[in-house]
C-alpha cells in the first residue's frame, strides 16, 4: 500500500492538478494581482497539503 502511495504513478496523477493550479494561479496574479493569487492558490491549505504530501512521499522513497 505504501509503495503505491509513493509510486511514480500515483506522483504523476496527483502533479498534474498540482501543475494545473500553479498555471492557473499564474493567470490570477496576472490579473489580480500577486496578493489575490497568493491568497486564492498559493496559501491555500489544499495547496499546502499536496505541497506536503509530494515532500513526504519522496522522503520515504528515496530514504532522504
């Protein structure tokens, strides 16, 4: 089970909506400003949790 969370698979599929937000957050910033984007994706506790979780899985699978 644990082998699968830290999967390269599972990285993937969960990067993709990860990536998809920071572009999307990009987007924002344009035109809302830095403040509204930092607010709205990057301090967002969704973002900070998948944040979290990629760091966790690679410490775990690579034994840093």
């Amino acid at each position: 089970m644990v082998k699968l969370l830290v999967s390269t698979k599972t990285t993937l599929l969960l990067f993709l909506p990860f990536a998809s937000s920071m572009a999307i957050a990009t987007f924002i910033e344009n035109d809302h400003g830095t403040q509204v984007a930092r607010g709205m994706v990057y301090e967002a506790w969704w973002f900070e949790v998948r944040m979290g979780d990629g760091l966790d899985g690679d410490k775990f699978y690579f034994s840093l």
